[in-house]
C-alpha cells in the first residue's frame, strides 16, 4: 500500500481547523531556510518512523502528513512508515514549493543553498577536476569523471542519489536545530 496525497491547500484548512501533524522531511538548514508554520523537521536520512509515532501522545489512529522541498522525499519517508506499519500516513503534493506558492503560511529564514544546486556543483567540479588531471597528470584521471557520470546516470534511473545523502550529512546542511 502507499501513502495517499493531499494538497497543500486542502492540508492548510485541515490545520486551521484543528492540530494536524506536519513533519519536513528536509535538511535542517532547507528547513531553516523554508517551511511551512505548522511543520516539525525530521530529516529524512534520520527518520525513525516508530520515534516519530511515539512522540504523537497517542495520536497514531490521526494522519500523519509528510513535506519536503517538492515531494519527493516525502514520498520515501511516507514509504518507510508504510513499511513499518504506519499506514495513516499523508505525503503533501508538491512540497513546500507547492506550498509557499500558494500563498500559505510560512517561517523564512536565512537562504542556503539547495541540496540539489549543491549535487550539481560538486558533480560538475569532480567531472572538471576528472578531466584536467586526465588532461595534465594521467590519462586514468578520466575515471573519476565516467565515475561521476555513472553515479549521475543511476541517480537518474533509481531516483536515489548516493551524491545528495552524503551532501545532506555535512555540517552546513545541518544548520541549528528548528524542530518545535
């Protein structure tokens, strides 16, 4: 079974009437960066589906909705909760660009960079560094640039970048800690 959607509009009505459970599923520094007022950050790369229902006070039979930038990640995070037996879990159509779009409530903060503008510059920089080292040093330097382009060509296929989870690890993307 997956997780079914619902949109950010929908989501922000259901929150104003009511508490609902929000998390971002983003790094703490996207976080940080963006998101919406009612949402408590979970990284995704961190993310204990048992801890997060655990913390609930008894609200497991409630949905649990689920952001990221865009919906991607949210869509794995909802995975994992199905997974483990949470099924009453809601991943929000579009993320947080969706819903900053849209006009809802949101916390800003300072800009960072995004994960996936990082993941493009340190593949362009590790393809550049490949290819003048095959150029001025060796000619097996040249792998390191097919290496990269192999891992951005799985990345492509799987929709799993090895790139961006190490990225995601680093201590600029982790940023002060803005779970409520």
């Amino acid at each position: 079974m997956s997780a079914s959607t619902i949109s950010p509009q929908e989501l922000n009505k259901l929150c104003e009437s009511g508490s609902c459970d929000l998390i971002d599923v983003r790094t703490p520094a996207e976080f940080a960066e963006v998101h919406a007022t009612q949402a408590v950050n979970k990284p995704l790369d961190r993310l204990s589906p048992k801890d997060v229902m655990q913390a609930r006070n008894g609200s497991a039979d409630q949905p649990l909705y689920v952001i990221c930038k865009s919906g991607n990640r949210a869509g794995k995070a909802c995975a994992k909760f199905v997974e483990a037996g949470y099924e009453n879990v809601v991943n929000v159509e579009g993320g947080t660009d969706a819903w900053a779009s849209a006009g809802l409530p949101v916390v800003r903060g300072k800009k960072t960079i995004s994960l996936e503008r990082q993941v493009r510059i340190a593949a362009g920089l590790l393809v550049l560094i490949g290819a003048v080292l095959g150029i001025f040093v060796h000619p097996y330097f040249a792998g390191l640039s097919a290496f990269v382009g192999a891992g951005l060509m799985f990345a492509g296929i799987t929709d799993t970048c090895g790139m961006a989870m190490l990225l995601a690890k680093m201590p600029w993307n982790q940023g002060p800690s803005c779970s409520k």
